[in-house]
C-alpha cells in the first residue's frame, strides 16, 4: 500500500515469536474465573510464593485472596475490623493494610463553591414537606440530604476551626489461610458480613501483584493505575486514630481477666459470649506444677461471678473443685453429686423436662427416649447386644412401648407430663414383659439373657442398696448456680473400674449438662461446663457418642465448653473428639516433651510460639505449689515464664501471661491444690 509489504514490515519492526497461544490463553484465564471462589482448584507448587490470576499461594497448602475496601458506609463501627475477623474460621487470618495520604480542601476554590451551590439548589428545589404517606418512597433521599449537611458542617468545623489533618484513605483486605471447605466458608461469611455492613468490598483478580506493591508497606512502588481505580475516603486525623485498632501492649478486650501480659503488664482481656451462637471452646493445658489449677479456679471464679452464667462440672478425679463449691455455697445454690461407682447416686433419663420455650422443648422427647436406651444398653453390654441379634430390639421396643402405653406422644408436649415421676424401674418392668409379634427359641432365649444382666442391676435388692438407690431429683440441678459432678477416680485408672460404671457415669454428666445447657437457655443464661481431665475420656468406652450432644450440640445453646488436661501428649495422641480443630481460645503452660510443644504449635497453628513455650517448660518450678511467691507484679518481675501461660485469643490474639492476684487471695485454700477446707 505504501511500497511496503508485509514481510518488509518484519524486517524493519521484527517479528516477535508468540510464545502462548491465544486460546490456550484465554482458556485458562476462564477456567481460573470459573474455579475463583474454589481455593482448593489453585495451581499446586512447592515454593513459598507464586500467584495466578485469583489468589497468591505458598506451598501447596495456604492461599491468600485479596480485596480492595472500595467505599465505607456512613456509620460505622469503630471495630468493623474485629467483627469482620469474627466470620473466620479455624486457621483463617484477616489482614487490613491502609494507605493514608495528606489531604486538603480548598474551600474557596470555583469547584467546591458550585458544588456546595448545586447542592444547596437541589435542596432548595426539593424543600418541601413530605407527607407520611410519602415518607417510605422519600426516606432514602432525606437521609442522603441530611447526612451530606451532616458531613459539611462537621467537616468545616475540624478542618476550618480545630485545623485537624485529612487523610486520604486506601486500603485492601487480605484473607489467608489454608485451602479448603474452612476457608472457602469463611470468604462467603466476610463478603455477607461486608455486605450487611454496607462496606462496599471488591475482589481483586488479574495483576495482583501491581496492587500488592502499591500497597504494601514494604514496597516503595506505586501505580497510579491502581491508586485511581481503588475508592478512597477522606476523613480527618481524630477518625483515623480511632479506626486503629491497635493499642500499644493490650491484647483482648472485655471483662474477663486471662492474665497479665508479661511484656506490657498490662491485663489481657476477653469477653465471652459476645453473640450467642459464638462458639466457645477453650482448652487450658499444662503439666503438673504448672499452674493449671490456678489459672483455671481464676477462671471459674470469674464466670461465676456473672449474672448470665452458671456452671457444670465435670471432675473426674472428684474432689479437685470441692472447696470452690463451698464458698459458692456461701451465696448461691451448689450441688455436689457423687456419681461414681460406690456413690450410689444415679440420673434417670426417662421422665421428659419441659422448659416452656417451644423451640427449646422440640428436642426434649427424643432426648429422654434416646438415653434411656442407651442407659439400658449400657447396663445390658455391649457384649451381648453384638452376640445376640434380637438384644437391642428387645431394648429399642421395650422403651418404644412403655413411652407409647403411657400415652406419649413426640409431636404432642401436652402429653409428656404423663411420664412425670416415671423411672428407669418402670421401664425395666414393660421390657419384662416385652413380646414381638411372632415368638421363636432364639427371641426366648436372648430375652432370657437380657433380662438376666438388667436384674442384677435392677433387682429388688439393687434398688436399696445397689448403683441405683440414690436418685438425683432434677428440680435440684436445673436451676443450681454450680452443678460439681464428681467420678471419684483420684489415683485410680479407667481400666480398674467396669466398663458399665464407666459408660454410665459418662451417660449421667452428658445428660445433666445438657439439662443444665438448655433450661439456662431458657432463662436467658450460658452453662459452662467444665471437662477436667479430657484426656482421661478419650479412654473411655463409647465416649464419642455419648459426648457428641453436649460437645457438639451445645453451640446454639450458648455453652462455653472449657478442656482442661495435664497430659497434652495424651490428648494429642487419642484426640478421638476431634478437639483441636473446634477450639477458640487457648492457654497452653509449661510442657516438658519438646515434641509435644512442637506438635501443640502445629495443631494450633502458631510455630512461632515455640520458643515461648520452650521458655515456660525452662522456668517450670519443682514445688508444686500454686500460689505466686512474690505478690501482685513482683512475681512478674522476679520471673517473668514461671507458671505462665501461652495465651491466644480467637486464636489470633496471642500473649503470654501470668495469673496476678494478691497473696491474701493466692495463699488460700481454694487455690492450694489438693488442701481441703473444712
């Protein structure tokens, strides 16, 4: 066309070889659009970072999504960011970076002046007086009208009158952790939050790089690209401050003392329960001299303390809470139950509770049925229930029938009262008499069987003398500031009590802590329930069912369940409840095996705090006294790591504290383990 053709064309500008085919391109840039929201669908690399066109990776497990923070609402809460980070899920972190940049407003320059005189005679224009019957369609543009007046006059006033500084405000949010079902949980939980919040996010894809060095504090490149396509917010220095959410050496916030950061001196703090469906499982682990004991009477003292809580205990050994439940006693109503195997004292399962609360009550018909039948399995064997076919029928129907004879119906409440008074006893005498439809030899002689272990138990005899002469009346216990449900088992091991005591000591404190859970719901109040020595259930026969409900169950009731172990390398080992990976709040003491301080790191997913517990194991006192040898901050300043704790808040918040309480509280009985007061 001009002389030239297109290989000259070539020759003059060069021909660059295309190295990626466009639609091998393009396939996979639709293919990561498609998979952006599936962190597990990433590419897979054994280095520490590489990226695509959704996320940034490192190694072949973590993933970190970014999101631009486009536009804050009008009002907002000075800790948006911490209720943001409350959708997280286990080993998902939120990080926030913000970009602040000076400044100004002309106020005398022609642009704002016709803006504030176009504003004005939109204002003008529309001042009329809106009817009430007009007030749902017109509500939207008066509140906009009011809070730009709003904005100006207070804006004028900080800038004009006070001379505060304005910001420019950027920022992005980073959300990381590793792929899979948890974090992808989390994303849709942080967009919906944001959205509620009317904080307008955007997810960042394509060159995430160019936004990670323009707003990285690391980096000293800027794009002017990204900076004009992320939203900004100018706001003045005293706002600034306050979204901040740092304050230099506080770690938490709330009402509840988890010790004294030994750094700062300063209380680290948490409030629990802040929404009531919020999980909260705390696990509190040291080793002998460790301050456990200590650290976890502070705990219990403080929560009952509280108007909305009361507590259930669940101590194995039987007499490590004793002296707590005296002074309690002083104030407010305690039982203390003797439910091991010389106790004699026993819950019965069958009579059906209502609380009044129709949502709560749904459960209860189901619940009654299904422990009593797995009392009666209990006490029947699992032995025989495994050998014999027609065992469990025989059990499943009995129960069946004695609910259906009374006239008992799940779906109507009103007919529940009629088990009012009702036990065990009664039901082992339907299941005597129980028949199927059809009778043969076999169904006679598993019958004979079953009815031969129930008698032992059941008899005549047993029930004066017997594991079943002493029956705990519920009304008792469901309204009791502090329920101590003691197993008796100091020094003793589970292999030296029978399997049936054992099962049923575990069927009586799941029951009542649940009761306890869902009448305290009822009245507006949390259970906390206390599981001393986890590690000890997990050698317990069939601990995982019967732990499920109140474990699992207790979230939307509002429970706070509280793990306390002295062997951690026994509850890493048989972690047959899955507990690491529900737990929220963690106070980790001095633990002697490195591996298992190592393995603690890991599953809680903190290695860098392995030095720290490396230093409280270091500084581990041989006396196992538990009481401060210097009183209120010297005992900090003498030795900062004896009977401290590893403190991590949510998980996220970490410290290392040390339980500070003057002597005329530390040196009392209560908080000298194994000393009695009486």
């Amino acid at each position: 066309m001009f002389g030239l053709s297109i290989p000259n064309f070539k020759k003059i500008l060069g021909e660059k070889k295309r190295t990626i085919k466009p639609w091998g391109l393009w396939d996979t840039r639709i293919a990561e659009f498609m998979n952006k929201n599936k962190s597990e669908q990433g590419p897979t690399r054994r280095v520490n970072f590489y990226a695509n066109t959704n996320a940034f990776y490192s190694g072949e497990k973590n993933v970190s999504y970014l999101y631009l923070v486009d536009q804050l609402p009008s009002e907002l809460e000075l800790s948006f960011r911490k209720t943001i980070r409350r959708e997280c899920k286990a080993g998902v972190r939120i990080t926030f970076i913000t970009n602040l940049n000076r400044d100004t407003i002309n106020w005398e320059s022609p642009t704002n002046k016709n803006k504030l005189q176009t504003w004005k005679n939109l204002e003008k224009a529309n001042d009329r007086e809106v009817s009430i019957y007009e007030a749902a369609g017109e509500v939207g543009r008066l509140d906009l009208q009011n809070y730009k007046k709003k904005s100006i006059e207070y804006l004028i006033n900080a800038d004009l009158r006070r001379k505060r500084k304005l910001f420019n405000v950027q920022g992005i949010m980073l959300i990381t952790g590793e792929r899979g079902l948890a974090f992808d949980d989390t994303v849709k939980s942080v967009e919906s939050s944001c959205k509620r919040s009317k904080i307008k996010i955007k997810r960042i894809t394509g060159n995430l790089t160019d936004y990670l060095e323009t707003f990285s504090p690391f980096s000293l490149r800027k794009n002017s690209g990204v900076i004009k396509r992320t939203g900004s917010n100018v706001i003045p220095d005293e706002l600034v401050a306050r979204l901040n959410s740092y304050d230099q050496g506080t770690v938490g916030t709330g009402s509840m003392y988890w010790g004294t950061d030994i750094y700062s001196k300063k209380p680290v703090l948490k409030e629990p329960k802040v929404i009531d469906t919020d999980a909260e499982n705390w696990l509190i682990a040291a080793e002998t001299g460790g301050g456990k004991s200590y650290f976890v009477k502070s705990s219990c003292i403080q929560l009952l303390g509280r108007n909305d809580m009361v507590g259930t205990i669940n101590d194995i050994e039987g007499d490590e809470y004793e002296d707590l439940g005296y002074i309690i006693a002083n104030h407010s109503s305690v039982v203390m139950l003797d439910i091991g195997e010389s106790g004699g004292s026993y819950f019965d399962p069958v009579e059906i509770y209502e609380t009044g609360v129709a949502d709560l009550d749904e459960e209860m018909h189901s619940l009654s049925v299904s422990f009593t039948k797995s009392m009666f399995k209990t006490l029947v064997g699992d032995k025989l229930l495994q050998k014999r076919d027609w065992a469990e029928t025989i059990i499943e129907n009995g129960v069946e029938e004695f609910y259906a004879d009374l006239g008992v119906v799940n779906s109507d409440s009103k007919t529940w009262k009629k088990t009012k008074g009702k036990t065990i006893f009664d039901v082992y005498e339907k299941i005597k008499i129980y028949k199927p439809h059809k009778l043969n030899s076999e169904f006679e002689a598993d019958k004979e069987l079953v009815i031969a272990q129930l008698e032992s138990r059941l008899g005549r005899n047993s029930r004066t003398t017997g594991r079943f002469s002493n029956r705990v009346q519920f009304d008792s216990i469901r309204d009791a500031k502090l329920v101590i449900n003691s197993f008796g088992m100091k020094g003793r091991s589970a292999s030296t009590v029978s399997a049936v005591d054992m099962a049923l000591m575990q069927l009586y404190t799941a029951l009542i802590s649940h009761l306890r859970s869902v009448f305290a719901k009822s009245r507006g109040m949390y259970n906390f329930k206390i599981w001393e020595e986890f590690q000890r259930w997990g050698g317990f026969p069939g601990a995982e069912e019967t732990l499920k409900t109140p474990l699992s169950g207790g979230r939307k009731l509002g429970d706070i369940n509280i793990i306390i172990t002295n062997r951690p390398s026994e509850l890493l080992e048989t972690d047959r409840f899955k507990i690491f990976d529900s737990i929220t709040t963690f106070a980790i003491g001095a633990v002697g095996d490195s591996k298992v301080r190592h393995e603690l790191c890991e599953r809680l997913q903190m290695p860098l705090m392995k030095k720290e517990l490396d230093l409280i194991e270091r500084n581990r006192k041989k006396s196992d006294d538990n009481t401060t040898e210097y009183e209120d901050f010297d005992a900090i300043k003498m030795n900062p790591y004896a009977k401290a704790f590893l403190v991590g808040l949510e998980r996220r918040d970490f410290s290392i504290t040390k339980i500070v309480l003057p002597d005329s509280l530390s040196k009392t009985r209560l908080f000298q383990t194994g000393v009695k007061i009486g």
